[in-house]
C-alpha cells in the first residue's frame, strides 16, 4: 500500500487530518479517566493507534510513518511492560506488597493510588499504541 | 431491565451473523462483521459491562477490520469454489 | 515485611523485566544482550535457591499481589513443588543462555538476536510465573506468555520446515488453551472464584451433588485434554516432534527440558491443588486413567523413536516417552511413585537438556544431523561425545547416574499400588528402560565403535568453550545427583507429599 | 580403624582412578600406561591383602556414605570372609591379565581405550564384591556390564558389534528383571542389606517364588548359566584373549557370587529349605554342565570350546551352592577359585596361540606342543584340573560337590553327582585331544604353522601362565589346608554355622 487508498481526494485528506487530534485527545481522555470511568490504558491504547491508522488510509502509508517512526515506536513497545513492572517494584521499595498501590508513600494512600494507577494505565496504553500501529504497518507492506 | 432493545439486537446479530458467514464477497463479510462487532459493543453495554463494549468498539469494529481489509488486499476478495 | 518475603514475584519479574529491557538495548548493541541475559538468569537461578530455602524452612508461602488476600486478590502460592520447578527452569535456562552466545551467533541471522532473547526470557517469566502461581486465571495467562513466546521461537530460524513446526504448534497449542479456557469458564460458574486453595474447598462440598458433579466433570476433562496437549502426553503430542527437532538446538534444550514439564506441573495443579486426591484418585479414576495413557506413551514414544534417523527428532520422540514416565509418576499418586516422577522432571531436563545441546554442537561444528553418519566423532569432539554418553546413560536409567534414582523410585511407586495394574506399569517402565537403550545405544555405537568414511572426519576439533561449559555442567549434574540423590529428593519428596495431602 | 575401614574404598578407586592417569599416559607412552595400569590392580591387590587380618580376627570391616543415596539405601561397603577371598583372587588375576596384555596387545588397535575399560572392569568387580546392601551391588552390577560391553566389542567387526549387542540387550534386560525383584524386596521388608543371612523371614507366598525368579535371572545372566548362556559363546570368543580371560574368569564369577548372595544372604538357607525349591536349581546345574559340555564337544574353535565349558563349569558352581549344604558350597568356592584360575590360564594359552601362530581352530593344533612348549604345557596342566584329575584343584572342587550331593541325601541329588562323573568324562573328550594332538602328532600336511619359530610367547605373556599353572598344581596339593584354613570358614559365615 504505497499510497492512499482513497487516491488525492482532497475532502478525505484533509478531514482525516482535522479529525486525528481529536481522535488522539479522546484517547488521552480515556487513557486518565481509565481509573474511575469505563476505559482504560488498551482502550486507549487502541483509539490513539487508530488515529494513526486513519491518517495512512487517507494520506498513505510513508506519511503516516512520518509521523511515527520506528525509532520511536521501537522503545515505546518494550518500555510500557517496564513502566508496568516497575511501578510493582516501586509499591514493594515502599513497603507494600508488588502492585499494593494503597499504600502511604510521600502523600495519602488515595493520591498514591491514583497517580500509580494511572501511571500503570499510561504504561499500557504506550504499548498497545505501539504495538497496533506496528502490526497493521507490518500487514501494510512496512 | 428492558426486554425490547435487547431481543432486536440479538435477532440483528443473528442475522448479520448468517449474513457475514454466506457472503462470499469477503470485503463485504468484513465490513459487515465489523457492523456485528458494533452491535456486540452495544450488547456487552447493556449487560453492565462497559469496559468490554469499548474494546470491543475500538478493536473489533476499528482495528480488526482495517486488518481484515489489508489482509484481503494482499490476498483474494472473492472466495474460491472447491478447490 | 523482609526483602525475602517478595521472592515470589522476583523470580518471575528478573526475566520479564529483561525481556522488556533487552529488545532497547539490543537496539543499541546486539553484543549486550546475551551477558544481559546470562547475568539475569543467574539472578533468578540465586532467587529460585533462596525461595527453596525459604520455602523448606517456613512451608508454602503466600504473596499477595496488590495487597489484596486472596480469593479475591490474585495471589502467588508457592509450595516446595513449585520451588523446585523455578529452580529447574532458572538453572536450564542459565545453560541455554549461556550456550548461545557462541550457538546463536551462527544459526541466526545478526537481525534475530535481540528477538530471540527477548522471547527466551518471556518463555522463562511464563514458565516461573505458572510454578508459582496460585491462581487458575493467572496460570492461564502465564501460560499464553510461555506459549505463544515458543510459537514464535521454534519458528525464528525462518527456515520453511520450522515455520509449518510452529503452525502445527501453534495451531495444536491454541487448541489446549480453548480447552483450558473452557475449564476454568466452568469451574467459575460452578463456584464464583478463581483461587486455587479455594477452588479446592468450595469443589470438596460439590462432589457429587446432583447436576453440579456432571459439570465438574467437564471442567476436569477440559483441563485434562487441555493440559495435555501442552505436556505432549501421548495421543496428544503430535506437535512436539517437528517443534522441537525444528526450533534452534537452544530452545529445543529448554521447550524439551523444561516446557512441556510445565504442563505436566499445570496438570499435577489441577489434580491434585484444584481437586483433591482422594476425588482424582478414588471417586473419579482420572489418576488411572493418565497412568494408562502414560505407560502407552512410554512405549509408543520409545517404539517411534527407534524408527527415526534424524538425531533431534529421536531425541524430541525419546522426549515424548519420558513425558510419559513424569506423568506415570504422578497418576500412580502413591508416596515414591509421585516422588519419582517430580524426581524425574529434574532428572530429564538435565540429561535431555544436555542431549540437546550436543545435538546442537554437532549440528555447529559438522552440520550432521543423521545418526548413520556420526562415525569418528568419538574422536572428533570428545568432551561434547563423553558429556552426551553420560545423558543417555542416564535417560536409559544406568547407575550411577540420576535417571537410575527416578527409575527406583517410580518403580516403587508402581509396586506400591499394590494392584495388577501397577505390575503392568511397572513392566512399562521397564520396557521403556530397555527401548530407551536400543536407540541411545545405537547412537553412541555410530560415535565411538564405527569406522569413519573419511580420514579428516576423525580431526580433534572439539566445540568451542561458551558452548562446551554447559554441556559439562549438565552431564557433570547427570553424574552428581545419581551419586547425591538427596539434594533433589529434599525437594520432591516433601512436594510429592504435600500434593498428596499424605 | 578410620583407615581400615576406607579400605574397600581404595581398593575400588585405585583402579579407577589408575585407569584414568593410564588413559592419558598412553597418549604419551604405551609402556607407562600399561605400567600404571598394572600398578594400579597391584595397589587394589595390596589393600585388599591389607584386610586380611582384621577379617581373621573375625570382624567386618564397613564403609558407608549415609548421607550420599537415599537414606535407607546407602552406597554402603561392607567386607565379610567371602568378598575378601573372591576379592583376593580377582585382583590377582587381574595383575596377571595386566601384564599379559602389555605384548598381547601390541597388535591390536584402541589401546588406551581397552586399558582404562579394563581398570574400570575391575573397579567396578570390586564395587560389587564389597557391596554392603543390594542396591550398591546391583549399581555396581550394571556399570560391570557397560564396562565389559566395551571389552567384548574390542574388535569393532560386525560379529563383534553383534555379539556385543546380544551381551549388552540381554543383560540390560535381565537387569531389569533383576531390579524388579530388588524392588519387590525393598517393598516387602524395607530393607536390602546382604549382612543377615535372609532378610525375607517376614514374606510368605507365591511372591517369594516370584522374587527368586527374577533376582535369579539378572545373577545367571552375568554368570552364564544355562537357559541365559546365549550370549556367553559369541561374546567371550570375540574378544582380545586377556579380555576373554577376565571375562570368563572374573566377570562370570561376579555373577556366581551374586547368585550365593541372593540364595545366602536375601533368602538364607532355613527359607529356602521351606521353600522346597533347592531340587529344581540343582535340576538346572546340572542341565548346564551337561549342556555346555556337550556343546564343547562340538566346537572347532578353541575359545568357543573355552566358551562353552565356562557354562558347564558354572553348572558346577551354581549345583553346589544349590545343594544348601556346607560341603556343597564349599565345593562351589573351591570351584569359583579353580575356574578362576583354569579358564583364565586357558584363554591365555589361546591368546598366544593367536598370537604366536595365528591359530584359533583346534585342528591346526598338531604338534604345536614342540614348538610352544611352555603354553601347551601351561594347557595341560589347566585342562587336566578342569576334568578333575587328582592333585589339581579341580578335582578338590569336584570331591566337595559331590560329598555335599551325598550329604544332602536326595535321590536327584545323588543323581547329579553321577552327571557330575559323567560331565568329567565329557571334558576329558574334549581336552584330551587337543593335548594328544599337540604333543604327540607330527605337523599336518597344510603346515598351519610353518613359520612359527620354536621359541615361544614374550616372557611378560609366559610369566602369567606358569603363575597361573603353578597356582592350580599348589593349591590343589594344599587343598585340604587351604579348605580348613580359609574356604571352611567362609563356609560357615555364609551358612550361619
């Protein structure tokens, strides 16, 4: 798929590339409120990854990879697991049990436990994004 | 609970479930699996599980079938007799 | 809370956490990745050891993950079994990292380093995390990590014949997880948890109540078919000869050695952790019945391995035949029998860990994979040759090496049944015995007493060191714990116990 | 007393270890190797001789890693009057195998390879001698068989390989059989150690008849008795001389003491008495002698004709002990120690037959007697102690055999001590001509053996034979001093008298 499926029409191009921030915000939006409302890091993961995948069907796929490269994408994949895993470590240095984000470390268990959360939604979403936008490269023609 | 909405969406993904299967355009099983994969959303939301109607609506109906579809464009649209 | 209390879920984060390291850094520098790797494992072989010692010296342990108890938490169990595992899969994953610094560098092109890694120590965090896990779900999970991470290994040659071996594991290996899936489906509806210990009390109270008992059932059957096509029990090992005569000699060492004893342990968890003994062994005779499958499987697989000319392939179906003693072990759930199959799982990853590493060094240095035309390599690579005698000695069950210790003890435990069926066990595994001599005989007859066809074939030219010191160690293990059984045994014979319940 | 007591295990490792050093020196020099190799089966002989006294005074002398096997079953030694004896004899023999096989096997290929997996033979012969429980003994049992697997199949020619694979599958399998039975016995009484003189007191039933059967087999495996002598006569044949020598000499009569232990000291006398099963071995024995000396008569080639006489002679060994009477099993050592000696002598006269005339077949043998005087005379004397002429040893072990028939005063017994005449009239057909035919026919028309010079074998293979032939002349004079002195109480700590 070297280039759009859609050809030069310019209305697609040129919504496809007003809509994907906004795609891209709801997914940001998704990935915080992941901890209190319906969503998470994978659903975020995934819209935001959408968004990329909607701008290599309207503009193709070498602009598209422009905007994502595998430079980036490459540490992205492997460091969401880390962020996962170390926040574990970090419940255990604090004295908890591995992942025991209810715990009293620097502020109140309620604000421990909501920024960890989020940080352990944020590390998921990373690599979802990463790995989706990849396969779909992959099964592009990367 | 509200018996009405609930019935016609499953008779909606029956049928759409046949109609996937005996479509022998597979562009069009696609997209219309992806349309049975919105409606599952829809379904899971109404059984009190919001968190899996929205993946099922971001992946099932979003990734899922631009995957499909790049999958057919790299191999055949029209499914094969016999052989 | 000490620092100890948390080896639970150390020995399973050392090798996730290098695994999700190891793909930037082998970005960067391919070369760092396998001192990387070899450091981390040696981390989680010194974490397994300290686990056991806790594990003997304050009975099971129990991690809370998240701080929640369990049965609602998830929660990690580790009892001396699960110990024992951890320290058997560090140790032969530490040989096979070390093994491939050299090995690895020639069979794989320079792209697939970082890969091939990166999957080694996922497989190993999924093969540690499904020991010590308490938790049915969990162990699912892990065992997707594990699963899938060696689809993609027996596959990373790219070679035609490796990828179809993974497309039939692959597609074998999807089956069993359904199968599992379902299993656990049923048992969460019959009793609304996930937790093991208690799973075991809630089922207690369900055994043959009405229409409850019929879905146990079928729980138990899933598992069980599930289950076994992960261990590659008889009827159900179909994948396990291309898989693992296909993958890199390395990861057939630990998919052989360590892996499908993984699904043996998943099968002894749900037997004997998930169900109680006494309703495996006496209400339902599933022991039985595995047993049976087990004896079939000691000599179909020793029968199949005889008809084979291809030296891994041989080795993969000899696997297939031990598989088979390790599950004989335990469906005799008696005392020494369960003993000497948990015994055995140790026992046969070293010795077919070590034969598959030899098998690999001779692939390396002379790309022979024939049995016919191994002549002169007596002479040719005498450490590698001594080091591959001595593991089959010990697979066949010749003192003094440590497969002879799990023969006299698996041959007690048929004996201890006290039934006919335990003498017709008993006359499998030594059937089985003699099998696994005719083929390993006939292998070190072509090395040692055949004349060679040509005269340069007989050249000194043993296999580099990086490779030849895990040979060593694990042929030197074969020797060792023939002669100190009581190392391994202090393990598996409280473990065999406490699985009882005796 | 600590040294004293590591004893068996220097005796065990001195071999081993030697064997090895051996090994690689042989890379350097052959006559180093097969020095050190000679020295290390010396050493093993004098500590073995270095136990001698404390056995006299009557006491045991025990070795045990308690904490190396598993907990009840240790690899344990422990040297009683019977282990030491045989143990003596073996070393001894092994010395004088050692030193004929420096020139023997000048001439063959894998020299280093046959030295170490001689020491280890021997090592491991020792390991199963002074072996304290059953399952150090079979432990050392099975390691015997892969070592002489190793030795039979010297020659790596298909016959060889064949005969190696009969050796090595059959005893594997009887092995199996053997660990069954250990296995039926540990679980009986929990237990396996040889020091009791019958351990199975508490068994009653069918079982006990299955578990004689089956430790039986492993035992007549190794030592060659008639329904499992299938592999004796291609496997010894084929062999280099000193190897045939050790096997038919020591590792047959490793099978011969296992045997004794298992009827002595698993079941004891009294258990086998009740049994009732005493007439039915003796019925083997003396199918066996009657077997293998009949087979004999038939052969053409001499090591085949040695071959099959060791299973008449095993025949003999396996009858006496099977009689259960002191006199009986004292005509089985004496028979142990005789055929040790004899066949031992005999194969080395073989050997330098091929050796110094490249002859196997017993009818190129005429008039060899002239030009290889001193082998053929080291023959005769050998022959003529196995058809039991009188002052040699072979008619000592043959005179116990049959008073221990007539005091066990059975009918069948008594009647295997006429087959036990009979068996001697059958040697003589088969060694007499042989002798005849060397020493007083003239040199065939063919001329098998024209350029044979008449001088005869290298002095280090002479040396051993004369010793050899020597040994069975003296002792057979000193039989009755050395039946008070040694046999007889070995007898009675055996028996429980």
């Amino acid at each position: 798929m070297s280039e759009s499926l859609f050809g030069e029409d310019v209305i697609v191009r040129t919504i496809a590339r007003l809509v994907a921030p906004f795609i891209q915000l709801f997914g940001l939006y998704v990935l915080m409120h992941g901890h209190v409302s319906p969503g998470g890091g994978f659903q975020a993961g995934v819209i935001i990854a959408s968004s990329f995948i909607l701008l290599a069907l309207a503009l193709g796929l070498p602009e598209s990879k422009e905007r994502f490269k595998k430079t980036i994408r490459l540490p992205m994949e492997s460091s969401g697991p880390l962020i996962f895993a170390l926040i574990g470590v970090t419940c255990i240095l604090a004295g908890g049990y591995y992942l025991q984000y209810g715990i009293a470390f620097l502020f109140p268990p309620a604000v421990v436990s909501a920024i960890l959360i989020s940080a352990v939604e944020i590390g998921i979403g990373i690599t979802v994004l990463a790995m989706i936008v990849t396969i779909f490269y992959a099964m592009a023609g990367d | 609970m509200i018996w009405g909405p609930d019935i016609f969406i499953l008779a909606i993904l029956v049928v759409l479930a046949i109609a996937a299967v005996i479509s022998r355009d597979l562009l069009v099983a696609t997209v219309i699996f992806s349309g049975y994969s919105l409606l599952m959303a829809v379904a899971y939301v109404q059984l009190n599980s919001p968190d899996v109607g929205f993946t099922e609506a971001a992946v099932g109906a979003g990734v899922t079938t631009v995957l499909f579809i790049l999958t057919i464009a790299r191999t055949a649209r029209m499914e094969e007799d016999g052989s | 809370m000490t620092w100890a209390s948390h080896l639970p879920i150390i020995v399973v984060l050392i090798p996730l956490l290098t695994a999700y390291i190891t793909p930037m850094l082998g970005w960067m520098d391919k070369r760092i990745c396998n001192p990387l790797v070899i450091v981390s494992t040696s981390f989680a072989f010194i974490a397994s050891l300290l686990l056991a010692r806790s594990v003997l010296t304050r009975g099971v342990i129990s991690y809370h993950m998240g701080g929640f108890a369990p049965p609602f938490g998830i929660a990690l169990v580790v009892d001396y079994f699960g110990a024992y595992m951890c320290i058997v899969i560090s140790f032969l994953t530490l040989m096979a990292a070390i093994y491939s610094r050299e090995y690895i560098a020639k069979e794989l092109h320079e792209s697939k380093t970082a890969p091939y890694y990166t999957l080694l120590m996922l497989m190993t965090g999924g093969m540690m995390g499904a020991s010590v896990t308490g938790d049915l779900f969990n162990m699912f999970v892990f065992f997707e990590i594990l699963s899938i991470s060696s689809y993609a290994l027996v596959a990373i040659t790219g070679k035609k014949v490796a990828i179809l071996a993974s497309y039939k594991y692959l597609l074998l290996g999807a089956i069993g997880t359904s199968f599992t899936l379902v299993g656990i489906a049923y048992l969460y509806i019959l009793t609304g948890t996930l937790n093991m210990a208690d799973l075991s009390v809630r089922l207690a109270s369900l055994y043959g109540v009405g229409r409850s008992s019929w879905t146990l059932l079928v729980a138990l059957a899933f598992f069980m078919v599930g289950y076994s096509i992960k261990a590659a029990l008889f009827p159900l090992h179909t994948w396990l000869p291309d898989a693992h005569s296909m993958a890199p000699s390395s990861i057939s060492a630990v998919l052989s050695g360590i892996l499908i004893k993984v699904g043996a342990l998943a099968l002894i968890r749900v037997l004997f952790n998930i169900f109680q003994p006494e309703f495996v062994v006496e209400t339902i005779p599933v022991t039985s019945m595995i047993s049976w499958m087990a004896a079939v499987a000691i000599i179909v697989g020793s029968l199949f391995a005889i008809s084979q000319v291809d030296l891994k392939r041989m080795l993969a179906y000899s696997s297939v035949a031990h598989i088979g003693f390790i599950i004989l072990g335990v469906g005799l759930a008696t005392g020494y029998g369960t003993t000497g199959g948990i015994l055995h799982i140790f026992n046969h990853a070293m010795a077919k860990g070590c034969l598959f590493l030899c098998a690999g060094a001779i692939i390396y240095k002379t790309g022979l994979r024939n049995i016919d035309d191994l002549a002169g390599l007596g002479n040719k690579m005498p450490f590698t040759m001594a080091a591959f005698t001595i593991a089959a000695l010990s697979m066949i069950g010749i003192p003094p090496t440590a497969g002879f210790i799990s023969k006299f003890y698996l041959g007690l435990g048929a004996l201890e049944t006290g039934t006919w069926s335990g003498w017709v066990f008993i006359g499998a595994i030594l059937l089985g015995s003699l099998l696994t001599a005719i083929f390993y005989m006939r292998v070190i007859n072509n090395i040692y007493f055949k004349e060679p066809l040509h005269r340069e074939d007989v050249q000194r030219d043993e296999t580099p060191l990086g490779m030849l010191i895990p040979i060593l160690i694990l042929a030197g293990g074969c020797v060792i714990f023939g002669i100190f059984p009581r190392i391994p045994l202090s393990l598996a014979e409280p473990a065999a116990k406490l699985l009882l319940g005796i | 007393m600590i040294i004293i007591s590591c004893l068996p295990v220097i005796a065990l490792l001195s071999p081993l270890i030697g064997g090895i050093i051996a090994y690689q020196a042989g890379k350097i020099s052959e006559t180093a190797r097969d020095l050190i190799s000679i020295v290390a089966a010396i050493v093993s002989f004098i500590v073995i001789v270095a136990m001698v006294p404390t056995i006299l005074n009557g006491n045991t002398i025990e070795y045990s890693f308690y904490y190396t096997a598993i907990s009840t079953l240790p690899i344990a030694f422990r040297v009683g009057p019977f282990p030491l004896f045989l143990g003596l004899v073996i070393s001894f023999a092994w010395i004088l195998s050692a030193v004929y096989s420096h020139r023997y096997m000048e001439r063959l290929h894998s020299r280093n390879r046959f030295c170490l997996f001689m020491s280890l033979t021997l090592s491991a012969v020792i390991g199963t001698l002074f072996a304290k429980n059953m399952f150090a003994l079979f432990i050392f049992f099975e390691i015997t068989l892969f070592t002489s697997y190793v030795l039979v199949i010297h020659e790596e020619t298909p016959e060889a390989m064949a005969a190696g694979k009969k050796y090595l599958f059959l005893g594997l399998a009887t092995g199996l059989v053997m660990f069954f039975g250990i296995l039926l016995v540990y679980l009986q009484v929990g237990t396996l150690d040889l020091g009791k003189r019958g351990i199975l007191d508490g068994v009653h039933g069918n079982i006990l008849y299955v578990i004689l059967f089956t430790l039986l087999v492993g035992a007549l495996f190794k030592a060659g008795m008639f329904p499992l002598h299938v592999w004796l006569h291609s496997a010894h044949p084929i062999a280099p001389s000193p190897a045939s020598a050790v096997l038919s000499g020591v590792v047959v009569k490793e099978g011969c003491y296992v045997m004794i232990r298992i009827l002595y000291d698993i079941f004891g006398v009294n258990l086998l008495k009740t049994m009732l099963v005493s007439n039915w071995l003796v019925l083997l024995g003396g199918l066996s002698i009657f077997f293998g000396s009949a087979m004999a008569i038939r052969q053409h080639d001499l090591k085949t004709m040695l071959a099959y006489s060791t299973v008449s002679k095993v025949g003999y060994i396996f009858l006496g002990a099977a009689l259960l009477t002191p006199t009986g099993l004292q005509g089985a050592m004496v028979q142990i120690f005789h055929h040790l000696l004899a066949k031992s002598a005999l194969f080395f006269c073989a050997g330098a037959l091929i050796y110094k005339a490249g002859i196997r077949d017993i009818d190129q043998m005429a008039g060899i007697g002239k030009k290889m005087p001193i082998t053929m005379m080291v023959f005769t004397i050998a022959a003529l102690s196995m058809i039991g002429v009188p002052p040699l040893v072979g008619f000592a072990s043959k005179w116990y055999i049959v008073l221990g028939a007539l005091e066990a005063g059975r009918p069948l017994a008594i009647g295997f001590g006429l087959v036990l005449m009979l068996s001697s009239l059958m040697n003589a057909i088969y060694f007499i001509p042989i002798i005849i035919n060397a020493f007083f026919t003239g040199e065939s028309e063919h001329g098998e053996h024209k350029e044979v010079r008449p001088d005869d074998v290298p002095l280090s293979m002479a040396v051993p034979m004369v010793i050899l032939a020597i040994g069975i002349i003296v002792f057979g004079v000193l039989s009755a001093t050395t039946s008070v002195v040694v046999i007889k109480p070995t007898v009675n700590a055996m028996m429980g008298l």
